[in-house]
C-alpha cells in the first residue's frame, strides 16, 4: 500500500470521503466518483484527504 499523502503513515484499503464507504480495493466506479474512493489511513482509519493524525 502507499503512505497517507496528509500524515505520512500506512494506509489500509480505501474509504470514500464523500460517503464513507470502505473498498479492499480502488473502485473507479464508485457512486460517488471514482475519485472520492482514495486511500484509508490506518492511523485514523478517514479517508486519506480527510486525515486528523496531524
């Protein structure tokens, strides 16, 4: 997995940041737009732009 663009640390799977839906993998057919699905913080488990570890 890739490193949260906000925090830094690990991310695990993705999370929708509009709706909250969670993916174990990108979906870029997401009802929400496939670019909402991004990648999940594990240290706070939000969507990568909604991050709050800082």
């Amino acid at each position: 997995m890739n490193n949260c663009k906000i925090c830094g640390g690990e991310t695990n799977s993705y999370k929708c940041d509009m709706c909250g839906e969670e993916s174990i993998t990108h979906d870029e057919n997401h009802g929400c737009g496939g670019e909402h699905c991004m990648p999940k913080c594990a240290g706070c488990n939000e969507a990568e732009i909604k991050c709050t570890c800082t």
